[in-house]
C-alpha cells in the first residue's frame, strides 16, 4: 500500500521552491508514494510540469480571503466599508487588532479561515513546503489530517519577513523543520534554540540527467552575438539583486569589453530595471528574457553565470549552472559556500556592486581561469552522474 504525502504551496509560479518541488518529487518512488500538491491558487508557469502521476487540488476559497492575506488591513477594511459590510469591517479591525496587541497571528488565521472546511482525505506526511508562509503553515497544522507533519524553510529568515512570536506558537506543532541549508539551519537555530533538536537541514534536490536533456529541447540565444554572455536566472525583485549588475554592465561597455547581460525571469521590478537600463544606456546589452520553463538552453549557451542575490536559503540555479559547468560568480547569500568553493569552480563576492564588477571584468579578461572553472565543474558533475548510476 502506497504511502500518502502532500505538498503544500502558493502556487506553480517559476521559482526556485517550485522547481525544487518538481526535482524532489522526481527522486520520490512513484511506486510507493501517492502524491498530491495542494495549492492556493490555480496559477504558474510550472503548472504544465508536475508530473501525471501527481494528485493536484486547490483550496478554491482561497480567492475570496486572498486580500485579506495580501493587502494592508486598512485597505482591506476600507474594502469592507465600501461595500456596505460595517459589520464585518468592525470584526476584522478588532481580530486583527488583538491578534496584534496578543503578538498571535493564530487567532487572525483561524478567523480568515474560518469558512474553509478541513481537508477530507487522511496522508500519512503532511508538508508545508512553501515555507516560511505562515498561512500554509498554520494550515497544514489545522486543517489537514496527517500522521507526521513537516515545515520546509526555503529563505534566510534573517532577511525575509519572519513572524518569530508565531513561529514560536506554531513550529513546535511540526514533527520536523527543514531547512534548505546548513547555514540555513543554523540561523534558524539561533532564533528558535528551543526548537534546535527538531530542525534540520534537508538541501534542495538537482536533476542533472533532467536538465541536460532539457537544454537540448528549446532554442536558447537567438541574436547571433558572438561576444561574452553573462546570464543570471531569478524573479525581477530586489532580493535577487539584478539591480546590482546592470551598473555593472554599464561600466564594461564603456571599458570596451564586447558583452551582453541575459535575465531569465519575470518580477514586479521589471519596470524599475527597464528604467535603469535607460539609464545607464545599456538598452542593447542587457536584455530582459521574461519567464522561462525551461532556461536551460541559455545556461548552457553561456559564457558566463551570475547570481547577484541579496539573499537566498538555498540556491537552486548556481546547482544548475553547476551542472553545464558555466563559470559563476556568486554573492555571498546564506548557503552559497555549501555550492561553491572560491577560486576552484567559481567567485564569491559580496552584495557590492564595484565587487561583482571586479569578479566579472577578473573572468572575462582571464580564459584560462574560465576553463579552469569549468574543467573543475564537469568532474563535480560527472563525478555525482556516476555515484547515481551506481545507486
């Protein structure tokens, strides 16, 4: 008899926690777990990805308290009073209010969620996976029915908004809490000490023979440039720092070097980068991709790998990137240096934009510390593809 497991997320947006969903559930038997992702909402790119054999169900209420979760609680009661609902406008204010005064999120959630029925079926692993979202958190814990139930902490909860008096309320209700990375898990640690003997680390989960099959698949590059491409992969926000690099770029061009910046992905700064490639006048030299399913033909393509992060748990594109055996250069986010070794398979820098000029303007005039990055990075690889063939 199959095992019951569920994952518990937002959405299948295209992002590196969704993507390590998929590379996880790839490594689960299929033969032994019965698998359902539960999400918030019907949305994502990656919605198409998740294999056939993988239940999906969605909290379709979810709609209809959305805003509640999302906005401002002003706007959402200036909402409330608009519609002619003072009633329930007062209600809210005065949950929330206490919720706040008490330093308890839990009595907002349940109120929120008050209307949104248990779920029916019974598993065996329960996991909030999109963590740390303190929605599916709370939940996992009371509204789904499992025999064991898991946290998964994907981001640096130093540098992310972390709710602690929640998590202290609700965390110790977990079997177990993962944490993507070993640092990870030692800033969780520090901040949830009573919690140390039941939090552990658990990295993120890389295909390789999946992602190399995949790079064959799309077209990659299409604009005949035969000068050095720079590619970094994220979601268009400042956490992911592409901010940082396109001063960068603007001070390669004018030193002469022949160059383009590529960015898979999509966020709510595109229109402050567009702004800033203005500029800096690098409108031909930085390109914004959009969002990519598949990114890996560009990977591929590439000269060189950039991952300009103000902070991360666990980066799953240096693993990636890793893969093609793409020199990296990589600021130094929570769980870089458990992927990277400075000055054998890439460059560590930190969040400073004359920095990462210095590092990328260091690889491009250096070939042969390129190759020697990459001929360190294929033996890693080939070195991982023989330990799985052999298991």
């Amino acid at each position: 008899m199959k095992s019951k497991m569920l994952f518990m997320l937002i959405n299948m947006n295209i992002g590196g926690t969704e993507k390590a969903l998929l590379n996880r559930i790839a490594e689960i038997p299929e033969h032994k777990y019965d698998i359902t992702i539960l999400m918030l909402e019907k949305y994502g790119g990656f919605l198409n990805a998740i294999p056939n054999h993988v239940n999906v169900e969605y909290v379709h209420e979810y709609s209809e308290i959305k805003g509640m979760v999302t906005n401002p609680p002003r706007r959402t009661i200036w909402n409330l009073i608009k519609k002619g609902r003072l009633i329930r406008a007062i209600t809210f204010s005065l949950i929330y209010g206490l919720s706040r005064i008490l330093k308890n999120k839990s009595i907002f959630l349940k109120y929120i969620l008050r209307n949104i029925a248990d779920i029916k079926n019974e598993y065996d692993v329960a996991i909030a996976y999109a963590g740390p979202m303190d929605l599916i958190s709370y939940f996992v814990i009371h509204k789904i029915s499992a025999e064991k139930k898991l946290q998964w902490i994907h981001f640096d909860v130093t540098k992310v908004g972390f709710d602690l008096p929640f998590a202290k309320r609700l965390y110790p209700e977990f079997d177990r809490i993962y944490t993507v990375s070993n640092e990870g898990k030692d800033l969780l640690v520090h901040i949830l000490p009573e919690l140390q003997s039941n939090i552990d680390s658990c990295p993120n989960k890389i295909s390789s023979e999946l992602i190399l099959q995949m790079a064959d698949e799309g077209a990659g590059f299409n604009d005949e440039f035969d000068g050095i491409r720079i590619l970094t992969i994220g979601r268009l926000s400042k956490e992911k720092g592409q901010d940082l690099v396109i001063p960068v770029l603007a001070k390669l061009k004018e030193k002469g070097y022949k160059v383009r910046w590529y960015c898979v992905g999509e966020g709510n700064s595109r229109s402050a980068y567009e702004f800033l490639i203005k500029k800096y006048h690098v409108e031909r030299e930085f390109i914004l991709l959009g969002a990519h399913p598949n990114p890996y033909p560009f990977l591929k393509q590439c000269d060189i790998y950039v991952q300009p992060s103000r902070h991360e748990g666990f980066c799953i594109t240096l693993g990636e990137a890793k893969v093609f055996g793409k020199p990296i250069i990589t600021t130094n986010f929570t769980g870089a240096h458990e992927q990277i070794v400075h000055q054998k398979n890439g460059l560590i820098t930190n969040i400073d934009e004359e920095e990462i000029y210095n590092s990328v303007e260091y690889l491009i005039s250096n070939e042969e510390k390129r190759k020697r990055f990459e001929e360190n990075l294929i033996i890693e690889t080939q070195k991982i593809l023989v330990v799985k063939e052999s298991i």
